[in-house]
C-alpha cells in the first residue's frame, strides 16, 4: 500500500464524513426547528423519547448530536433525565441508517446525486429546495467517498501480510481496542462502521472480527458527548454516561456472544455472500438488542448515573441554572434555556420588590440585605443573558425567532431596572428607620394600595410574557391597570400636598414619600412594558 492509496483513502474518508454531516445538515434544516419541537413534545414518555431520539438521528445521522441537544434540553429544564436516557437509547438505534444505506449499495448513482444535488443549490430560489439539494449531494458524496476508499483499499488483497492478519484476527481484545481507537480517532460510529463496510466490498472484512470492532467502535462512539460535557453542568455529564454506559454496556453483552455462541453464524445466515450487509446486520444488532434489554430499566440507568456523578452542594445563585455556556446547541433550543433563566430572573425580581414594599410598610430592615444579595444575582443575570443573547442573535435562525430575541432585550432591561427600584424602596426605608421617620396612616394606605396594583400587574404582565400571548381584552385590562397606577400616584401627590399644608405630616419622610412613589409608580411602567413585549405584533419598547 504506497502513498497514492494512503491518500485516496484518507480523501475517501474525507468525502464520507463531508457527505454524511452534509446530508444530515441539509435534512435539519429541511426540518426545520421541528425536530427539535419533537423532541421537547414528545419526551415525557421514554418510550415515546426513544421513538424520537431514533427518528431525529436516523434524519441527522449524528447520535453525539442528538445527545448534545439533550443536554441543552436537561440544562433548560425541559427534560429530566429519566426521558432524556429514552432519547439517548433510541438514538443508538437512529444512527444504523447510513450502515443500511451502504449495505443497499447504490453507490453507482453517486455521481447523478452530485450533479442534481449541485443544481439544485446552484440555480434553486426557494430556500426549501436549497436544502434538499443539500440532502442529495450530501448523500452522493457520502456514496463516492465510500468508493473511493474502497478502491484505496483494494490493493490490501494483494498483501500477503494483511492476509494473514485478517484471516486469523480472533482477539477479541485487539478488535475491541481497534474499533474504539478508529472511532475515537474519526468521531463517528457510523463513519467507522463505514470502513469497515469498505473492507467488506473488497473481501477482507469477516464477520466474526468485524463483530469484535464494532463492540469497540460503539465505545469509541461516546468520545465526542464526553468532550462536549467536560465543561458542562452535572446533568449534561450524566447524559455522557448514560451513553458511554449503553455502549459498553452492549460490548460487555456481544463480545461473550460473539467468543462462545454461533452468533457470527446466524449473521452470515441471515445475508449469505454480502460481507457488506452482514457488517451492516451486526452493527443495527448490537444496536437494538442493547436498547431492548436496558429501556426497562431507565430509571435503575439513571439511578446509577447518580451515583458515578453525585448530586454537588448548592454552588451559589451567582450562576446559571439553564444555559450552559459551553455546550453548543440549536437556536431554539439555546431560546428555550434563556427564558428559563429569565423566568428565574423575574421570580427573583418579584420577591425582591414584595421584601423592599413589605418592609417599607412595616419599617422592617430585616430582609434588607437579603434584597442587596439578590439584586448582585439579577444584575449577574442581566448581564450573563444579555451577552448571551448577543451570541444566539449572531446564529442564522427563522425571523420569528430573531423578533423574539429583540423583545427578549427589553424584558430582562426593564426587569433588571425594576430591581433596581426594590433595592431604591430599601434604601428609602433605611433612611427613615435610621432618622426615625415616620409616614402618616394615610401615606401607609396609599403606599398599599399602589403596591398591591403594582405587583398584580407584574403578575399578569409575567404571565403574558411566558405564555408567549396577550389578547386584546387582557392588554386592555393591563392598560387600565397600568394608568389605575398612575392615577393612584397623582392623587398621592396631591394628597401629599395637602397633609403639609395641614402639616399632618414633616417635610423629609414627605420628600422620601414622594420619591417611594416615583419608585413604585415606575414598577408599574416597566411591568407594563414587559406584558406589551408578548404582543407579537406590538412595538418592542414603549416609550415609559
């Protein structure tokens, strides 16, 4: 084998992997981010996930990938891990479909699937046939790379040395350590199986070694969800042993069969004189039996996966709970995190202002330095979202979800400055204990009756806002809320006024009480505004 067929087989495989993640790209984005709406809606069952995890792999030809968007899914807390194990399981299974490609061996037509693929990417206007021509030259130079490391490999017939080895390879340890160095080396079990597949077209793949490799290979396979959750949350580390697991699991269960049974028999039964088909056979094999024997037992697998990685004490607020930063995701799913962090975000803000309101009324500093401390975790979030979004909004992504984004801006920017007035409201109410300072029982009543329309209204705004909808008739009920609030604030103000030309009340709290209402008042703008941001149709800022 001289340099000339060391780098036909390299650009063969090259071509190969090329075609397969082209193909697969092409398909997702043929799809769409339904795929992924597939995912999130159809998981709660893990039968019903491992369903999905094979149909979204079979389309995408990636099991890593499809891991890897489970774990964006676990960060978001749209899956636990109990149903993403169920995806994981089934997307084993997804990624056999370029083995039963190859097996079928139409490679002849590779050459017409690279001409019609590249005119329809060429010359197509519509975006949609863009992608299927991506589907189609994918699929052709997956097809011609298979050919071309075929040919490369076809001068080993005549190496007496290589003969040898591969009439007589038996080691099930040397199997085993090949197959997962060849995957480990290309990062794709099905890119591996591929190889095998073409050794198996010049006659020098048996099947009872090729058994061994492919144990190997499926353990080689977990490489890249482990280097994809080094850096990740505890839950995405447990998604990666849940793989690793389910592989070595099956190289555990098929080497012993493959050693003592006549299991490579019953394989060459079921497809005489295709080398091809019987690699093919044994990898969807080792696939389906793994997954049949061990999706019973997906709450013990998860159990386990607690165990090898345990639960860590709390590691403060001062972080994120959803994204994850380091593992790379769709948009859809990197949305679907952020407004799980601003959820958590506007929960924070909410007890904030009732802690700053409740203690402003009853001149109570207990919880004042419990406000200052969230407050350093909404402004962390505040700034970690934002940079984030900045990030998500750079990917390509459907114009809906780029208008999403925009109002996704403004929401965390008014809730981070609704923040702001609680800690203002603390301070206030220092200064009044602190100078012993006190409010008359009208101010009180007034400064109650802002605070309760001021919270109901962020309620509602929330609500609209994660509900994604606001209809005309609660728009209407939150505007009449939100002007209720500044009616109610000018009549304070006048009130105010009057009470010191009565001199009912001294002029520092007054000037303290008029700024409390500034500071509440202004709740009620920015909570108005985040409702508005549901309204899909609606400007995304209002002018406050």
């Amino acid at each position: 084998m001289d340099i000339t067929n060391i780098f036909m087989l390299v650009g063969g495989l090259g071509l190969f992997l090329f075609g397969m993640k082209y193909m697969g790209d092409g398909l997702e984005a043929a799809a769409g981010s339904k795929m992924n709406d597939l995912l999130e809606k159809l998981t709660r069952n893990p039968f019903l996930g491992f369903l999905v995890g094979t149909v979204v792999t079979a389309v995408i030809q990636s099991s890593s990938a499809t891991t890897v968007i489970v774990m964006g899914f676990l960060n978001a807390g749209i899956m636990d891990l109990a149903q993403a194990t169920g995806v994981i399981i089934g997307a084993n299974i997804g990624t056999t479909m370029t083995s039963i490609l190859i097996a079928l061996d139409i490679s002849i037509i590779s050459p017409i699937c690279i001409f019609l693929g590249a005119v329809l990417i060429l010359y197509s206007k519509r975006a949609v046939y863009k992608h299927v021509g991506e589907i189609v030259l994918g699929f052709g130079i997956l097809f011609q790379g298979l050919h071309t490391m075929s040919s490369a490999m076809s001068v080993l017939k005549e190496m007496e040395s290589f003969q040898n080895f591969i009439t007589s390879a038996n080691n099930p340890i040397v199997g085993v350590l090949v197959g997962t160095l060849l995957c480990a080396v290309i990062q794709s079990s099905s890119a591996s199986v591929g190889v095998l597949q073409a050794l198996a077209l010049q006659g020098l793949m048996p099947i009872h070694f090729a058994s061994y490799l492919i144990c190997g290979i499926n353990i080689g396979s977990a490489m890249p969800p482990f280097l994809s959750a080094i850096s990740a949350k505890n839950n995405a580390k447990r998604a990666a042993f849940i793989y690793f697991f389910y592989n070595i699991f099956g190289a555990v269960l098929f080497v012993p069969l493959t050693m003592f049974t006549p299991y490579t028999q019953w394989v060459e039964w079921l497809a005489p004189g295709s080398e091809v088909v019987q690699v093919a056979a044994c990898h969807i094999i080792f696939k389906v039996v793994t997954a049949l024997v061990l999706l019973p037992f997906t709450n013990a697998i998860v159990q386990l996966s607690y165990r090898v990685i345990p639960k860590q004490s709390h590691e403060g607020e001062r972080r994120f709970l959803f994204i994850d930063r380091n593992l790379a995701a769709s948009p859809s799913v990197m949305i679907l995190q952020i407004q799980k962090e601003i959820k958590r975000m506007a929960g924070l803000v909410r007890e904030n202002f009732v802690m700053a309101c409740e203690g402003l009324l009853r001149d109570d500093l207990t919880n004042a330095a419990r406000v200052r401390d969230e407050e350093s975790v909404i402004n962390f979030l505040n700034h970690g979202i934002t940079d984030y979004l900045v990030k998500v909004n750079a990917l390509e992504m459907q114009s809906e979800s780029s208008e999403h984004i925009g109002r996704l801006f403004h929401v965390i920017n008014d809730l981070e400055r609704i923040g702001d007035h609680a800690v203002n409201l603390v301070e206030h109410t220092e200064a009044c204990v602190n100078k012993k300072l006190l409010y008359s029982q009208k101010a009180r009543k007034e400064i109650e009756g802002i605070y309760e329309n001021s919270l109901l209204l962020f309620d509602c705004a929330i609500g609209a806002f994660l509900n994604g909808e606001l209809s005309d008739e609660e728009e209407v009920r939150l505007h009449d809320l939100e002007e209720n609030i500044d009616a109610l604030t000018l009549q304070s103000q006048d009130n105010h006024i009057e009470r010191l030309r009565a001199q009912e009340c001294q002029t520092e709290p007054g000037i303290i009480f008029v700024n409390v209402l500034h500071d509440m008042e202004r709740v009620g703008n920015h909570s108005y505004n985040i409702a508005w941001a549901a309204k899909k149709n609606a400007h995304l800022l209002r002018e406050v």
